[in-house]
C-alpha cells in the first residue's frame, strides 16, 4: 500500500492518523494512535508531519558533514573550503529549523574550520 506523509492513501488521515516507528534497520512498525479528541487527532497528524520534515532536515545536515569530513581526508584544501561554507550555511539553517541547538552548531563550524585550516597547503618561501 502506498504511503505519503506517513499516511496510508487509502485511509482518511482525520480519522486514521498513524505513527511510524523506526526500528531496525528496514524493519518499520506502524501503529495507530489512539486519540479520542479531534484536537488530539490533528496534533498526532501534525507530529508526524514535523517528524519527517525534521528527519529530512537532519539526514541533509549529516550528509553534507560526510561530504566535508570525505574532503578533509583527502586533503582537498580547495574543495574543502567550499563545502565548509556550504556546511556552515546548512549548520546556521538547522539552528534555525529547531534541529540543533545554536551553540551546538557552534561547536561543530568552530572544530570543522580548525579541521580546514590544517589542510591548508603549505605556503612557499
């Protein structure tokens, strides 16, 4: 059956709003909440919206950190500093978003530069 949004398309999500666990990996259980009121309804509805707009947030701010730490072990100055601005443009956004804390994200941009700067190639006298 296919999904969107966490919903099955075949169920009215007013009436039928439904909770994804994650699990193992590949092993996702669905579960059916069990609200009474209809404010109650619409507040698991909008959960489990904001849970996968804040997953994406999250998964996208992990891979663009894989992708600096992979350029900083190659020791690509160039291309690191490029992707340490796009980093820290995306660390600035997740603060934004509610998905990390500001001085959380300070911390990483702060370790990530001194990662960069030690890359930096060696300057000739």
């Amino acid at each position: 059956m296919e999904t969107r949004f966490g919903y099955a398309t075949g169920l009215h999500p007013k009436f039928f709003p439904q909770v994804f666990f994650r699990g193992r990996a590949g092993s996702e259980k669905k579960r059916e909440v069990m609200a009474n009121h209809v404010s109650s309804l619409k507040r698991a509805r909008q959960t489990v919206e904001k849970t996968a707009v804040n997953r994406a947030n999250k998964s996208k701010l992990r891979g663009t950190l894989r992708v600096l730490r992979e350029a900083i072990a190659k020791g690509d100055h160039k291309l690191a500093t490029e992707q340490y601005r796009e980093t820290a443009s995306i660390l600035d956004k997740s603060v934004q978003k509610g998905v990390l804390h500001k001085n959380t994200a300070s911390r990483y941009k702060s370790r990530l530069n001194a990662r960069v700067k030690a890359v930096a190639p060696a300057k000739a006298a």
